[in-house]
C-alpha cells in the first residue's frame, strides 16, 4: 500500500473511541482493522467481495 489511505471508523464505537470496533478503509479494494492495532494484521477484501458481504448485512 504505497498510497495514504483515508480509515473510517464503525459507527458503533464509542464516543471516547475506546470501544473495540473495526475501521475500514475503501480505495481499489477493502482493508479492514481493528482500530486499537491500527499497525497490526488486516483483512482484505476484492471490491465484489466486500458488496457481497455488506449486501448479506442490509
């Protein structure tokens, strides 16, 4: 990932940020972390991948 990438974090998380939640960061594809690691392990997603997996949410 050689390009600054813009995170967004869960609505759920707590207004002090200091719930456990994800953040998501949405460019050609989607990386998913937890926001308390943000240097740690990430999932990555293909775009139809992640719309699939919102699409099973909704």
């Amino acid at each position: 990932m050689s390009h600054k990438r813009s995170w967004r974090k869960s609505s759920y998380s707590g207004p002090q940020g200091d719930s456990a939640c994800i953040e998501v960061s949405l460019a050609e594809d989607a990386i998913v972390r937890d926001s308390k690691a943000t240097r740690g392990d990430v999932l990555a997603f293909s775009t139809p991948a992640w719309r699939a997996f919102v699409a099973t949410l909704a």
